[in-house]
C-alpha cells in the first residue's frame, strides 16, 4: 500500500486488502474511513498477486462477481460485500501511527502536498532532527524549496521504494532512510546512519525529550529538565517548541496549541478568528462543493466520460466536504476567542516556561538568564539565542 502513496492522489482500496479483522480495527482507529461497496456496472482496479487490473463489478446472488477487462485470458474473481467494500485512507492519522512505530515525538502535519512531517527525533548529545517522510510524485524542486525554508539544520528524509535524488543544500545535513514494514509496524535504519553521519567533534544545542528527567543540551553541556511523574512539564514542551523555532514569532496561544494537540479540535485556529471560517471563506467553500456536484452530475450524464474524469470529480467532492466538516466543528460552528484568552493563555504559558527555567537556573544562573533574555515578553515569543550556540 505503501506505493499508492502518491502526492495529489487519494488511496482507496477494498476491505479485503487486508485481513477483515484488521481492516475493521483500523477503520475504528481511524486510519480509514469506510465508504462503500461498488454499484452494479462500476469499473475497479484490484490488486491480485501483485498485479493490477480493471474488473467490472456485477451482483450474482448476494455476491459481488469482477470480471477482468482485458481480451486474453480475464479472470473472474467473487468477493462478499463486505470485502470489496472501499476503505480511504486518512493521512492524518496513518502518519501518526507511523511515527508511533518509530518512536517519533512531536506533532505531525503536512508540510506541503505529498510532503509529510513526522516530527523529531533526539539524537544522544547531538540535538533535535525533523523526520520527514515523502510520497511518490513529490517533484524535486518542491521538495529543496520546503526542505531549503526549513529551520532544522538536521533533516530525516524518509521514503518507500525508490530513493529521491540526493539533495545538496547548502547549511543542512539530509540522510536519506528507506523506510520497511516488519512484523506489522514500520521500520527504518535511517535514525543509527544520522549518528554515524555526525562528525566526532560536534557540540550540540537542543532539548532531549525522549529521556527520563529530559535534558538541555547547550554546547555540549547537559542540564537537568524537570518532570512530572517522569512527562516533561508543560513548560519544557514549550521550550522544547522554542529550540524547534529559533527566530521564528510566535503567539503565545499557537504554542499552547503546539504543546496540547488536542487543542486543535476544540477551538478556533487563530487568535480571536479563523479565516476559515469567516464568512467569505464560508461562502467559498459552499460555491465549490456546488459547483463539483454540479459538475458530477453533468459528467454522469455523458456518456462518453472516463471513469477516471468521474473519479477525479467525485474525489473532489469528496475532499471538499471532508474539508467542509473539519473547518466547522462538531457542532458546525467555531469558538472564537476574545482578548481574555489571550491574556490567559500568555499567563499560563510565560509562567510554565519560567518555571522551567527556574529549575535550570538552580544548576546554572547564568544559562536561565540568557535563556529569559533570549525569549523576552509578551503576547508574542521570538526566541532568539545566543549565535555561539550554534541553532
């Protein structure tokens, strides 16, 4: 499955895929999303044997019989319902797993069409690494401009398949990994190639979240973090966000948000509005559901339409209203938020991150001033350290 990862390209695939069992587990866990068996008449691509194909599906006495569509020799294969009912794979969610599999920490989201951040990776006494996995069609200039605007120096390329062209960009270290599924979870040696790809020498900046009490690493030498019942406290998660944008502004709320994902499904994106969800963008968004059903049903009715030029409209559509759903909430609408909240969330988040600090000045004073320095005040945190310490 792997393989149809491609950018620009929705995977939908038939329950039978995999074992019942387990595609029926992951459709609760969210990694699919269950659609629908395939009509009378309706033309499909099955995999069998490693071997792609177009069948025609038709009905038999409470089956669903595929005949091959080619001349020489076509197969006729039988299925229940059930399992040629067709799964769509959620991005979103696959990639999390992923990244559990392989012990990733951080939050993942989609850097760029087919380009996909797993999150980072701490490497002993070397610092903070961003994972990122690519799809297949990814073209090669999209992805140096993406991996050229990234502010990790560190770069994980993870890929299935066939490598991408080695990448030559100037002030980054890019490993590139193969990635593997083994025994069910997902693989790659790519994380002990980056250690061994370190020179012997280098002095480190960054903050180690994968041990217990986590670390800050400043030049090479290591401070204490503090913990709670052995989790980085809420103010080390935010200054582990920090590190992971240096000179980059960002809003008190926004890094809350980086540090409680759960935040993103519960209220608004921005601060006091969302411009997905204002009016225009609304209004917009209808207009192009309408105009795609529109569409859909002009190109049903001709019948000299490929059953590709439907799919690409009805996978449109489908992303349209999936968008649609997403942007307006559980309850259709969006919770904006009033200055209020952004005094709150500038007092919760500048007092975990002098608590953190705090503790870090109990080792070295002058180490949690620079870092108070570095860091500054306000609604707004633009976190610039100092330029020997190499981030």
């Amino acid at each position: 499955m792997l393989l149809d990862l491609r950018a620009d390209d929705d995977v939908v695939i038939p329950a039978y895929f995999f074992e019942s069992a387990l595609m029926a587990q992951l459709a609760r866990d969210g990694v699919f999303e269950r659609g629908f068996p395939p009509e009378t008449g309706d033309f499909i691509v099955l995999d069998i044997d490693g071997e792609s194909s177009d069948f025609g599906v038709h009905p038999v006495r409470g089956e669903l019989v595929c005949y091959e569509n080619r001349e020489a020799n076509p197969r006729t294969l039988r299925f229940s319902v059930e399992k040629l009912t067709l799964h769509t794979l959620r991005r979103l969610a696959f990639y999390t797993l992923m990244a559990k599999d392989l012990e990733i920490s951080g939050q993942v989201s989609e850097l760029q069409r087919g380009i996909w951040e797993l999150g980072r990776k701490s490497l002993p006494s070397r610092g903070r690494s961003k994972v990122i996995f690519i799809e297949r069609g990814v073209r090669e200039t999209d992805l140096a401009t993406c991996l050229l605007r990234d502010n990790f120096n560190t770069l994980c390329l993870l890929f299935y398949g066939a490598p991408p062209r080695q990448l030559d960009i100037p002030g980054k270290l890019i490993v590139p990994g193969q990635l593997e599924v083994v025994g069910g979870r997902f693989v790659s040696e790519i994380f002990e190639d980056l250690v061994a790809s370190q020179s012997a020498g280098a002095m480190e900046t960054g903050i180690d979240l994968e041990v217990s009490p986590p670390e800050l690493w400043i030049c090479g030498e290591k401070f204490r973090l503090p913990d709670d019942r052995g989790r980085p406290t809420l103010g080390v998660l935010y200054l582990a966000a920090l590190f992971d944008r240096p000179r980059e502004s960002i809003s008190c709320w926004d890094l809350e948000r980086l540090a409680k994902p759960r935040l993103e499904t519960t209220v608004s994106a921005a601060m006091g509005s969302d411009q997905r969800l204002d009016g225009r963008a609304t209004r917009e968004l209808n207009k192009q559901i309408t105009e795609a059903e529109a569409e859909l049903a002009e190109i049903e009715g001709d019948p000299n339409a490929t059953e590709l030029e439907i799919r690409d409209v009805v996978r449109l559509l489908a992303r349209l209203r999936s968008q649609k759903k997403q942007d307006t909430g559980l309850q259709g609408k969006s919770k904006l938020l009033g200055s209020s909240d952004k005094d709150k969330a500038r007092g919760r988040v500048r007092k975990a991150i002098a608590a953190a600090i705090s503790f870090v000045g109990q080792q070295s004073p002058e180490v949690a001033k620079t870092l108070e320095t570095s860091i500054g005040e306000g609604q707004e945190i633009y976190f610039n350290p100092p330029p020997d310490w190499g981030i």
